[in-house]
C-alpha cells in the first residue's frame, strides 16, 4: 500500500468545523452593534456568508490574502448600506471581541476519526505532519491557541496560515514555502513522497497537483480521514 514520508493537511472543514453557535452569536452582535438600518438577523447572516464566499473565491483566484479585519470591516459596509465610513469602527477591538467569542464557542473536532487517525499516523508512521491552512475570520494567530485548546497541536510539527505569509491556496508559492519548512525538518523525501490532504477541489488537490505533490481529497466527498490508515503498511 502507498504510504507518504509527509503529510500537509488543510485545516477548516478537514480537521475542524465552525460552532453553530459561535456564527450565530457573533451575528447577534453585528446586528446589534452596527446596523442602522434595522436589518433582520437572516440579513446580517447572509452578508457574513456573502462576503466569506466572497473572499474565498478572491483569495483563491488571486492567490493572495484578504485579512480578517478587511473582512469585517466589509460586512459592517454591508449592513450599513455601504454607508460606514469607519472611523468609529476600532476594528482590532473588534477582532479581540471575536476570539474571545471565539474560545467561549470553540470550534469542533471534525469527525470522531480525526483524532486517531493523526494519532495514528505520528505514532506508527516515520513521517512529518503540518497544517497548511487558508484563513477568513479568524487569524492563524487565534487557531494556533485554538488547536492547542482542543488537543491537535501536537501531532504537528508546523503550521502555516495564509494570512501569516500572505498568500493563499491553491497559490504554487505557499506550497513551495510548505516544502521549504518540511525540508528544513530534515526529512528527506521527494515530492512524491509528500501528500495533501483537505476538502477543496480547487484550493488543495488542484493547489497540491501544481505544486508537484500528491493531494487527497476528504469529507466534502465522501471520503473519510481515516482513509490514510488503510493505506498504511
């Protein structure tokens, strides 16, 4: 069976997923805060979900990085009617709000095999793992305390976050920057060796096919994680 001596794993979607109630909170407060046009909460959340869509597709045809306070700063224009001039708007504040909403709403685990599958896979396997993850709303700043909250930072060896090298997936350079860190690991492997796995078609398997590597999509698919252990020797 085929097995990788490198495994680069996307992070939202792949190994965790939004909490319900952290969307719905933070809307509560949007809605509350920045809205004086009186929009319906449906309202507010659809604009969230309209500009997230948005910048994903942006940031992956580009290959660039729209941050999270640009973000933000976009769907309060939208609930106001592209009419805030943001002056008033302390946007860092916001985003300290949004964390700390964040760590009181954690994210979840993705599926019960996430965990032993990593496991597996650090215990059993003489490989290298990192996370190479496009961000949104929340900084890779925020996820590296979130992942080490949750108990899935250490099975990682590095994590890299577009907002941090400001490129995106499926941008060749960010890949090449992941293939920098693995070898500065010491881990001699080829490209071939090297595999990504994640739930984007076009960000991480046709991202990872360009960059030279292999890539394996998940979940959005219905393929699960612990496929990695089947294909283990």
């Amino acid at each position: 069976m085929t097995y990788y001596k490198h495994y680069s794993f996307d992070l939202w979607l792949t190994l965790i997923k939004s909490n319900p109630l952290f969307k719905k909170e933070r809307t509560k407060i949007f809605h509350e805060r920045f809205n004086p046009h009186t929009k319906s909460l449906d309202e507010v959340a659809l604009i969230f979900r309209q500009v997230d869509l948005m910048v994903n597709a942006i940031n992956e045809r580009t290959g660039k990085n729209i941050d999270a306070d640009e973000m933000y700063l976009m769907v309060i224009n939208m609930i106001s009617n592209f009419s805030n001039d943001f002056k008033t708007v302390d946007i860092e504040l916001v985003y300290e709000e949004m964390e700390e909403l964040l760590f009181k709403y954690m994210p979840i685990i993705y599926s019960d095999e996430t965990i032993s599958t990593l496991a597996h896979l650090k215990k059993n396997v003489a490989c290298t793992i990192n996370i190479l993850s496009n961000t949104g709303f929340i900084r890779g700043r925020t996820l590296r305390k979130i992942l080490k909250q949750i108990g899935l930072s250490e099975f990682f060896d590095f994590q890299l976050y577009s907002d941090e090298e400001g490129l995106s997936k499926p941008n060749t350079e960010l890949f090449k920057l992941m293939l920098q860190r693995v070898s500065g690991l010491g881990t001699n492997c080829s490209l071939t060796d090297v595999l990504h796995i994640g739930d984007n078609p076009e960000a991480d398997i046709k991202g990872a096919e360009i960059a030279g590597i292999h890539g394996l999509l998940i979940n959005s698919n219905n393929v699960s994680i612990n496929t990695l252990i089947c294909q283990q020797p």
